[in-house]
C-alpha cells in the first residue's frame, strides 16, 4: 500500500479526533492541571468529590514527574514521562499498578505466564509495558517489541534503556500482519497524549511508511521445545496476525494475552485459533473467565487464549473462575 496522498482524510482533522481533543482544548487543560498548585488542588478535589475518578486513572500526572515505578509480582519497573504516556500516568494514580482491576489482572496474569518462556513477542507495544514486565519478571527472557507509531515507538527505547533492558530486547518499528501491506503513520500526532489507538485502519496526510512482516517469520526465533508468550494489540487487526502467524502458531503454541474490541471479526480469529487448540478466557475483574466461544465484551476487552489445562494455570498462580465475570 503506498504512502498516504495528501487529499485523504487526516483523521487528526476527522470529527472524532477533534472531539477526543476537546476542539484543541484539551492539551492546554492538562497543561495547566499538571502545574504543582493546580495538581495539588485537583487531587483534593477528587479525593473528597469523586474518588472514584481519580481509580480511573485518566487525570494528568504532575508535570514535573519524569518517571513512575511500576510493580508486579515483587519486582519492580520503571516508565518514562507519565505526562504524556497513558500507562505511566495510570501507575502514577495506580501506585504502582494500573487502578482499573481488569487490567491490573491482565498484567498479573501475563506476568504469571511469561516467567518460564524463553521468548515474548510484544505486538503493538504502545511505551512497552509488556515488554518491561516480561523481562522483570524473567531475567533470561528474550523479547521481541514492535510498535508502528514513530514518536511512540521513540518512548518504547527510552523506556528499555532506562531499565537496562535493551540487550535483551529486540526493538522493531514495524507492524505484524500481512506482508504484502504497508502501513503509514504520522510523524507526529500532535494529541496531548502519545496514542495508544492509531491501527492501518487510520489515515494521515504526512503518512510516514512502516513497514508489515508476518509473524510466521519469527518462527525460528524460538527454539524447539521453549515456550513462547504473544502479547497482541492492535487496535482490530489481530486476525490478520494470527492469519499471517499460522506455523508460529502450531509450532509453539504461546500463550496469548489479546484485545478483542467490539466489532471484531470473531468467527475468523475462532478459525484461526481452532486449528491450534486454544481455549478462551476472558479477562475480569477479578480472574479468568473460561469461555466456550470467542464473543467480545462490552466491559472487559483482555483476553488470554492458551493451549494449557486449568490445572496448569493454577500452578502458575493464575485464578480460573467457574462463572463469567457478569454472573
């Protein structure tokens, strides 16, 4: 697919990305909200107003913070510039653990797999949350990050270089799909925040090209017999993923921990992921939710698909509940 031409629809100028930004407000409010006195004085608001936004964790964080430590499972981890990053300002209001219980589970969860694989494959890493916790928890893990939007994908280093990590990372500006395709992202977004929602389905007048490679291409990057973990988000595309990653698949059978939005064309990920032997579970608040059938949720977006046996997932310390989440 070549460069996007400059008559397109920008989709920073649609509707959409208009409103997202408050019609150009938004980023000045932040701005100023992040300011010492003006944080100190929403954070009391909050506490005694609406203590339930600040479990959000969609308030600005302190301007003058540079960094936030995350943690999990003992260990700990470090994100830069929670200002701009969306996971870094959700553990800044999280201390430590991202405040929406669903996705503090899918980090433990993914936590919990990840600690005797040999490999990880972070697709669509956003900053590299993922990629930060697999290695923290694994110190022998050899991880694999791409991440398709420029200045988001600069956040991703600067996050590996400052936990050290970097010489067991392996940083791809690149997306994971159908080869045949490439993508175009803008060079910068200009939103207040780095996006963590731009897919090949979104247009942009000053496209920068990225190129698509099929994960089937890695299949040799793990060795026989290890075992690999996918972390998949992608913003609707992860059938064309899984499409592209079939002898992946039946060679290694890694867990995966995968967003499914509404929308999403389930009956093709169902027959991708059949073949392979998966069972579905969705992520809740509280554990997994084992499902017969692959159907996205209205609340919950995280699921993990695995080829292991409730008791396997009990020896790794990861809850199975009997009932779905709604019950």
């Amino acid at each position: 697919m070549p460069p996007t031409h400059p008559s397109v629809t920008d989709h920073r100028r649609s509707a959409v990305s208009r409103r997202q930004r408050w019609y150009g407000t938004k980023k000045h409010v932040k701005r100023i909200l992040g300011w010492r006195l003006p944080h100190l004085a929403m954070r009391a608001t909050v506490s005694a107003v609406a203590p339930g936004v600040r479990a959000t964790g969609r308030l600005p964080a302190p301007a003058a913070l540079r960094e936030v430590t995350g943690r999990v499972d003992g260990v700990e981890y470090v994100m830069r510039d929670p200002s701009r990053c969306i996971i870094a300002k959700e553990l800044y209001w999280g201390g430590g653990r991202r405040p929406q219980p669903a996705d503090d589970l899918a980090v433990r969860t993914f936590a919990a797999a990840v600690r005797d694989a040999a490999a990880l494959f972070d697709i669509g890493a956003y900053t590299g949350l993922f990629t930060l916790v697999g290695t923290a928890v694994n110190p022998v893990l050899r991880a694999h990050a791409f991440e398709i939007v420029p200045e988001v994908y600069q956040a991703l280093v600067d996050n590996c270089v400052r936990n050290r990590v970097l010489h067991r990372v392996t940083l791809h500006h690149t997306g994971i799909g159908d080869p045949a395709t490439t993508v175009t992202m803008p060079a910068r977004s200009a939103d207040s925040a780095l996006p963590c929602f731009y897919s090949s389905r979104l247009d942009f007048s000053d496209g920068v090209p990225v190129e698509v490679v099929a994960l089937d291409s890695f299949t040799d990057q793990v060795a026989p017999g290890s075992r690999a973990v996918l972390k998949v988000d992608v913003e609707g595309t992860e059938a064309a993923v899984f499409e592209h990653g079939q002898k992946f698949l039946a060679a290694h059978r890694p867990d995966i921990l995968c967003e499914i939005l509404p929308g999403a064309d389930t009956d093709r990920l169902r027959a991708l992921l059949r073949p392979h032997g998966y069972h579905c579970h969705l992520v809740g608040d509280q554990a997994l939710a084992p499902a017969s059938d692959l159907v996205p949720h209205p609340r919950f977006r995280d699921w993990f698909l695995t080829t292991r046996t409730p008791d396997e997932l009990a020896g790794l310390g990861i809850g199975v509940a009997r009932t779905s989440p709604d019950s």
